[in-house]
C-alpha cells in the first residue's frame, strides 16, 4: 500500500480557445489567457470548468468536464495554453475530490455566471447561488478547500491571475499540441469524477502505440469507451472507439 501521507498533486490548465467569446475577453482585458480549469488526476486530467456545453453554443453553459485527447492537428487547435502543478496535502486533495464529485453529481442545478464574468472586469464582485465561470470555480475550489490562500475574493480571479501565484509550478507553457511527450507518457491513468474517461487513451500511450500523439492534443469534452469493466484493462487487439453522439470541443470559455 502507498503512503496516504504524501503530497498529493493538482493541475490548473490555462487556455486560450479561438471562440468568440474568448477572443471578445482577451481583447477587452489583454490577458493571456481566458479560460482556467482544474484536475485531479494528472497532466492529461480530466479537467473540470465552468463552459460551453455544446462546441458551436456558446450558450448554454454550465460545469462540464474536459478531456485530453488525441485530434488531428489544424491550426485552430494550436491553443496557447500554461499547465501548473500544486502540490497539497491528502487532506485537501481528498476535500477537492468530494466538493468537485458532490458538484458533478449535480450539475444541472449549476449554470455560468455571465453576470459575473462581466461585472469581474469591472472589478465587482458578484456571486450568484449555483452560478460560476470559469476562474471564479478553480479559485473558490482551491480557497474552499485550504489549497491557496487568495488575494481577492473568487469573483475577482480571472484566468491569467493563476500566473501570479507563486505556490504554481509551470509543468508547460507554449501550444498545447507542442507539450513534451514525456509528459503524456508518464501520465498516470485518469480515474474522472464519473467514470474511467482517459482509460483507453492512456493505456495506447503506455504501449507506445500513440507515439506522435503529443503533436496533435488539444483538449476533448468526450469519453471513451471505457473497457468492459471498472479497473480492466482492454482486451488485446480490442479497437477503442468513441460512444455515440459525443461532441468534440476545445477548452472553450
């Protein structure tokens, strides 16, 4: 058995998509990036965010849950992306994991706080019950939970104020399909908040056989299949393919 003692790891993912809503907020701010996640298990997560639901709406939004996978590569997907890493105690690890499964188990009551996003570029504060965006959701999770302490309140927090704290360890900065292949292949497998996500996308990293991979990722709101059972690897020469009626979406504000 592991030490349950040891520092445990979070990830913050920082992205700036080609919509236009994200294009509207870097050119109203100047921020280098507009869109801020979080994920507990590794670098290829899943993250959790407060964003668009569907790839072509902007509306509705709400808490949805963005994945790493391999795309092909095109010049839209050259997102300009920043990755931290935190390292925190079991305790708050274990307080984060509880506050994003207790959300995620409820997502449909939570919706983005439009509201919000734009009073915090007055520099107004505003919260609303069960409405976030989506640096308003990272930066309350972690001052919740004990991880960071904040210099203002979540509904100030944009996405580039992650780059000022200095507890953060850049793991990447640059394009996201430009991130360094050791760091997907050392990725442990993802376990998300509802089910097994990343399972067939890592194991095919772990034997080699999504070698150029790391030149062509972009973040993914689907699944895949996952295998025949919670835990089981895939069967050999089994083919993964993507369930039925899945979107494809960048990290998308």
């Amino acid at each position: 058995m592991g030490n349950t003692t040891e520092a445990r790891t979070i990830y913050i993912l920082l992205t700036r998509s080609g919509t236009w809503f994200s294009r509207l907020i870097h050119l109203a701010t100047a921020d280098s990036y507009t869109h801020a996640s979080i994920g507990l298990d590794g670098p290829i997560g899943p993250f959790y965010s407060f964003a668009r639901k569907y790839s072509h709406f902007a509306l509705p939004a709400g808490l949805v849950e963005e994945q790493i996978g391999p795309e092909l590569r095109t010049k839209r997907q050259q997102v300009p992306c920043c990755l931290y890493e935190l390292s925190v105690s079991p305790e708050i690890y274990a307080s984060l994991r509880r506050q994003i499964s207790a959300m995620y188990a409820q997502r449909q009551r939570y919706h983005y706080n439009l509201l919000g996003a734009l009073s915090c570029f007055f520099n107004l504060p505003l919260d609303r019950r069960d409405h976030y965006f989506c640096s308003q959701f990272v930066a309350g999770l972690l001052r919740d939970s004990g991880a960071l302490e904040l210099s203002k309140p979540p509904a100030l927090v944009r996405p580039a104020d992650f780059c000022q704290i200095h507890q953060l360890r850049t793991v990447h900065q640059g394009d996201m399909g430009a991130c360094p292949p050791s760091l997907w292949r050392s990725a442990p497998i993802s376990h998300s908040i509802r089910g097994p996500t990343s399972r067939w996308f890592s194991f095919l990293l772990r034997r080699g056989r999504c070698a150029s991979a790391p030149a062509s990722l972009s973040v993914l709101s689907f699944s895949l299949i996952p295998a025949s059972g919670p835990g089981s690897d895939p069967p050999p020469g089994h083919r993964p393919t993507g369930a039925p009626g899945h979107r494809i979406s960048g990290p998308r504000p």
